[in-house]
C-alpha cells in the first residue's frame, strides 16, 4: 500500500522569488530582442509620439532592476533563511558520489531516485549553480550598459564602480556579448528545467511542480 503525506517545503518566500524572477526573464527577453534585432514598429504619424524603442528600453530597464533586487533577495535567503536550510543541505547531496551515480541511473531508466537529504539533486545543484552565475552576469553587465546611457542619479553612483568591471571584461563591445550569451545561457536553462520538471513530476509522483505552487511535496510511505 502506498501512502502519502505533504512535506512544506519551499517557503513563500522562495516561491515569489522563483516566479517574479520567471516573469522578469520573459519580460526582459521579449524587450531586449525588441532593443537588439526591432521586430514591430509603430504606424507612422506626423506626431512626435512615435516612442516605441524608447518605451521598450524603458521597461527593460525598470525589469532588469526588479530581476536585480529578486537575485539579491534569493541569494540572501539562500544563505540565512532558516527555511531555505533544505537549499543548503543540497550541497552534501552534491559532493556525495553515490547519490551522482544513483541520479544519473535515474535519469537513464535504470534504478530508483535516491534518498536526497536536502531539496535540490546533485544535476539540480550544479544548474542552479550554473543560473546564477549566468544571472548575475546579467545583471551585472546590464548595469555597466545602463550607466553608459545614465551619468546622473543612481547611474552617476554607479559608474566608477562599474568601469573596473568593463574594463576587466575587455570593453563595452565585449560586455554587450557577454550580456546576449549569458541570455542565451538563461533561455536554454529556463527550456531544460521546464522538461526535468515535467519528467521529475511524473517519474516521481510528488509533486514537484505544485510545491512550488503550494510549497507542498508528497512524501512516499510504503508499507
């Protein structure tokens, strides 16, 4: 007989960050193609109203700086929530070699899942890991851009700190790709985890797409 039971495992916290950033990757994807390849441009008009680009460099700007704020939240609860302890318990997870072997038999239709101690399995682990980097490669090439435009206000604060940044990354010409691949980078992640998402929900049967949802997962008994 199979029983189950519910495990709270993400917290509310972790739950808004994960979908405020979701939403902030579509919306800064759709602007920044928009901003590098304009793909839809207004009807013409003798009025001086005709402001689409600056529109949408406008909200890819307001998005990116929200994306900023979320990252900088997650990473603080990351490290100090008590409820994000699960999070960091993955990383006993992750340099065990057992539960690397045991996770890719899983993978390949050859054994059970492992018994994991903390929320995130070693590949999971690794490709948070990888998001993240890619994310604050993002952010942080975003900002060295953003006071090249802005020289007042939060730009003007900013723009000493960020010319060391351009400089170690070899130029603007070079920030600028650096920002289009860790896009790139971004949007493979976000396709591969919607899939393992989807298989782990199915193989595994508990939950995974509603807990973070609900912060709810199914917990197996068997007797």
């Amino acid at each position: 007989m199979l029983n189950r039971k519910t495990e709270y495992e993400f917290s509310s916290g972790l739950r808004w960050t994960h979908w405020i950033r979701a939403f902030s990757i579509f919306a800064l994807t759709v602007t920044g193609f928009y901003i590098a390849y304009v793909f839809i441009s207004p009807e013409t008009s003798k009025e001086p109203i005709l402001f689409l680009n600056a529109e949408m460099r406008m909200w890819h700007q307001i998005i990116g700086f929200l994306l900023i704020a979320i990252t900088l939240y997650k990473t603080f609860l990351f490290l100090f929530d008590i409820m994000s302890k699960k999070e960091r318990i993955s990383f006993w997870d992750f340099i065990s070699p057992k539960i690397w072997i045991q996770q890719i038999k899983y993978y390949l239709f050859m054994g059970e899942h492992p018994k994991i101690r903390g929320v995130y399995n070693p590949l999971q682990f690794v490709a948070y890991i990888g998001l993240y980097a890619m994310v604050y490669a993002v952010c942080i090439t975003g900002l060295i851009l953003y006071v090249h435009v802005y020289h007042e206000g939060l730009g003007g604060f900013l723009y000493d700190y960020m010319r060391p940044l351009e400089a170690l990354m070899g130029g603007l010409a070079n920030v600028r790709e650096i920002h289009h691949i860790a896009m790139w980078g971004i949007l493979i992640f976000t396709l591969v985890h919607v899939y393992m998402a989807v298989f782990n929900s199915i193989m595994g049967r508990e939950g995974s797409i509603d807990s973070i949802v609900s912060g709810l997962r199914f917990e197996k008994d068997h007797h």
